[in-house]
C-alpha cells in the first residue's frame, strides 16, 4: 500500500483524500493550518503546521495539489528530504532552470518526480516525441470569460504563442501546455479562446510527427465543490496512485 503525505488541502487535496483506494493519506501539510486541521477531521490523517515536522513522517511520496508557487518552494525540500513527489501544478516546471535544478535533486537522492496527465488524455503516446521527430504540438484552449478574468460577448482569441510565453500572462492557465512540452519533448504552440457560450473548459490538442497525426479533444467538467477545478485532473492524480505500487502496468 501506497502512502503519500498530501502537500495542500483545497478542493483537489479533499478528493484525494476522501477516495484513498490503493493508497493512504498519512500526513497532511497546507500553508493555511485550518485548511488542513479541516480535512484531517473528515480523513482522519494528521495535520501539520510546520513543513519540516510534515515531510519528517513515515510516508512514500509527497503528492502537491497546491500551486505553482508550492512546488518552487516546497519540491526541493521534498527530494532532499529522500521522498518521491508528484506534481499537480506542472506549470512550475515551465522555468528551465528550475526545471534542471529539481530533476538534479531528484536524481542525487535516487527518487521520482511523477507527472499526472491532469486535465488532458493522452501523455503516454506524446512519449514518442522523445524518441521519433514530432513536427508541432497545438494547444487550442476554450474557457469562459470569467473563469480567465476577462469580459468578452463573443469568442475571442486572447493569446497566441509558445506555452513558456502563456506563463507570463496567464500563470494559472499553463499545466496543461507544459505537461505536453515535457512528455513530447517539443515545444507547444498555445491559443487560449475565452468564449461567452461555454461552462467547461474545453482543450483541443493537435500532434503531427513521424508516427501520423494525433487529434484530442478534452471537454473537462468542473469539480463539485470548486468550479475552478478539473475534475479530470483530479482523478488523473488518483488513477496515478491507485497504479503506483500495481504489478500490472499500463501504458508507458
């Protein structure tokens, strides 16, 4: 059995935590205390206040479901203190010098750092870009105007260009598109649409390479409690840990 230390206890921390199958929550760590004493009392793990007292404890892996600004300062930590990590919030890793700081750290103290395919499908196969030539990977995101800030009566384009571009204006809108860039190993060319007319967050994803050619499309309802959320990127996150520790593996 699996056990994990869950590093943020929001509206993603809660699902993990309440549908532990194949693994158990065994400490629990937000930088707001009562977000974290709330889901000890509904899980039954113990809360911690201070990181380094949390990342002590007996656990297999370190799982964020935080933020991007968590992982820059929490991921290291982790790997030094000898615990594997999965990150939620891989727009963190859009940074290349981050990037290569942390993948050192992981590889000085022999541990993993996992990505879940979060609010997309399909990481697996984007795999072979690392091995035979992909020629371009297209994002196309559709959300609703407020779910990006913005005020829009029709479907408007709002940014155009590379995934390590997005990051600079919309930071909270770049894990999908950096996922691709790592698993593909190529860089990602982004269109973010905000449209008046749609609910859920749609991701359309178009890969040409070597191997043919790939079309996606995500249509991503929102998670119960926070509309803000993908579900998807939740259950990636439990899928990832139910498989974790499971003899039979699926997919690359």
């Amino acid at each position: 059995m699996v056990r994990i230390g869950l590093l943020g206890c929001g509206n993603v921390g809660k699902i993990i935590a309440t549908h532990q199958d194949g693994f158990t929550v065994e400490a629990l760590f937000d930088r707001l205390p009562d977000h974290a004493e709330e889901l000890a009392r509904i899980c039954g793990a113990p809360a911690f206040s201070d990181f380094q007292e949390f990342i002590s404890q007996d656990f297999d892996i370190c799982v964020e479901a935080a933020s991007v600004l968590a992982v820059r300062e929490y991921a290291p930590k982790v790997l030094e203190n000898r615990k594997n990590i999965l990150i939620l919030s891989v727009g963190a890793l859009s940074d290349s010098y981050f990037r290569k700081v942390l993948l050192q750290k992981a590889r000085d103290h022999n541990k993993k750092i996992h990505i879940p395919s979060g609010a997309i499908m399909g990481l697996d196969n984007l795999k072979v870009g690392q091995i035979s030539r992909i020629e371009s990977v297209l994002l196309r995101t559709t959300k609703s105007p407020e779910s990006l800030g913005l005020s829009v009566s029709s479907k408007t384009l709002v940014f155009r260009g590379k995934a390590n571009e997005c990051v600079k204006q919309f930071p909270k809108n770049i894990n999908v598109s950096v996922a691709l860039a790592l698993a593909a190993d190529h860089d990602v060319d982004v269109e973010l649409w905000a449209d008046p007319d749609v609910d859920r967050n749609i991701h359309d994803i178009q890969v040409t390479g070597e191997f043919g050619e790939a079309n996606i499309r995500i249509v991503n309802h929102p998670s119960p409690d926070n509309p803000a959320t993908s579900y998807l990127a939740a259950l990636s996150v439990l899928s990832l840990l139910k498989n974790l520790d499971s003899p039979l593996v699926i997919g690359s």
